[in-house]
C-alpha cells in the first residue's frame, strides 16, 4: 500500500506542524497535525483558511496563460509559515510549519517527497 503524501510530508522535519490534502469544496481528506502540536485556529476559522488557500490558488492561476503553472503559493505569519501546492483535480496540498524552518529547503524536500518537480 502506498504511503499517504501528508505522511511522508510530516515525516521530513518535526517542525512541520500540518500537512493535508484539501478539496475543492475546502474538506481535508487526508492528513494532519504533527504528533504533540495543538492547533492555532479552532476548526471553523481552519476550514476558512483552507478555503482562502484555494481561492488564492485560483486567482493566481488567472495568470498561468502568460507566466506558467502555479507552482506553490507561500505565506509567512509571525508564528508559522503556510505553503500551498496545487494538486490534480481542484485539491491542494497545505502545509505549515514552524518560522523557523528554511522554507525553500523544505519546499525541495517536500518536492522530492511526493515527485514534483523543483
């Protein structure tokens, strides 16, 4: 059986506090926080922020005619940081991490992980 992209997403680095595979509709159906990491939204605002990383995603592939496929979308918050990566049909990898974290680092490791191109 082949192992789950969050699982290997949170296996990288303990500092990676969620990894989860998001829906168009915004529903998590796969993954989640790290072993021993509480969450810093309660659930509604989460399933918010899911659902503005999607729209995010959406508006920046507005430009994908002229500048090419959305890659990733990466927003840094004083107390963690978020990357978006865009999946196959409509979903979305999310990811936080500790500020701390050498993101471009992480994003080639995570990259690797689940057989992305850099």
């Amino acid at each position: 059986m082949e192992e789950r992209i969050s699982t290997r997403i949170l296996d990288i680095d303990r500092r990676i506090r969620f990894a989860g595979v998001v829906t168009n509709r915004g529903e998590v159906i796969e993954g989640g926080f790290q072993q021993q990491v509480e969450p810093l939204l309660d659930q509604k605002r989460e399933q918010q922020l899911y659902l503005d990383s999607l729209s995010a995603i959406g508006s920046l592939k507005e430009f994908s005619d002229n500048l090419g496929n959305v890659v990733y979308n990466i927003t840094e918050y004083k107390k963690v940081i978020l990357m978006t990566i865009p999946l196959k049909e409509g979903k979305i990898l999310c990811i936080s991490v500790s500020p701390d974290v050498d993101i471009m680092n992480l994003k080639s490791e995570v990259f690797r992980s689940i057989g992305l191109r850099n």
